[in-house]
C-alpha cells in the first residue's frame, strides 16, 4: 500500500476534525443530547416531543455546507464506480445496519467513544471492521 502523497491533507484533516468536535460540543452543551445523526433524523420523519427546531436547523445545516463549498469553485472530481442501483443499495445497507447497531457512526464513533462508551466501541469496531471487508471484497473477490 502507498502513501498518494500529492493529496495527503493532514492539516485539513485536522481542521475537519477540529470542527467536527466543536460542533456536535455545542450541540451537547446546548441541547443536552448527542448529534447521532440517525436518531435527530428519525427525530425528525418522526416529530413526537420537543427540539424538533433544534433537530432541522442542525441537519439543514448539514446539508447546506457541501453546498456553501460548492460555491468557492473548488469542488473535487466525483467518480463512482458503480451505478445508481449499487448506490441504493449501499444506502439501504447503511440505513439497515444503523438500525440495528441502535445508532450511526457519528453517534457512537464520534459522540459515543468521547464519551468512554463501550457500547459505542464494540459498535464503532463493528462499523470499521465491515467496512474493512467491504473494500477487501470489492476491490480483490467480488468487484473485480
């Protein structure tokens, strides 16, 4: 395995991260539950209690920043290499496996290990060692 080193970006990386950290910290200290983005998206198609301004304004957010960054025309070259049927498929598969790990990776990778959780690890080691087999498949047995 090699380093591409022409876009390697750990200062970006570390600046994503930083913010990545700093959002779902104000969003704990102001709303006093985690930024697991699967549960405030059920919180969402699902509008029984309260926060459910809070809940929209965080996901719109999300959703409007890879545009806010489409405008500074510096936007990468996307290149899938499978068709719109595998990329449902994967998204059936994500929202499937968020189901039944009870959470997603930005709920217990991200908010749930800061928080020591075991049950975030085992979850997020589960997350990682799929995603592992995934690409080994992909790229050496099935994809090719």
């Amino acid at each position: 395995m090699n380093i591409d080193w022409s876009n390697f970006t750990p200062w970006s990386s570390l600046a994503g991260g930083a913010l990545i950290g700093l959002a779902v910290g104000i969003f704990v200290v102001a709303n006093g539950r985690i930024a697991g983005i699967s549960g405030l998206l059920a919180g969402i198609l699902r509008p029984a209690g309260d926060g459910w301004l809070e809940k929209g304004l965080f996901l719109l957010g999300l959703a409007l920043a890879p545009l806010l960054w489409l405008l500074s025309g510096d936007w990468p070259q996307v290149e899938f290499q499978t068709g719109p049927l595998g990329i449902l498929l994967a998204g059936l598969l994500v929202g499937l496996g968020t189901r039944y790990g009870s959470g997603c990776t930005s709920g217990h990778g991200v908010c749930g290990l800061s928080r020591l959780s075991l049950r975030s690890l085992a979850a997020t080691l589960c997350f990682m060692a799929s995603g592992f087999a995934t690409v080994y498949l992909m790229r050496h047995g099935l994809g090719r």
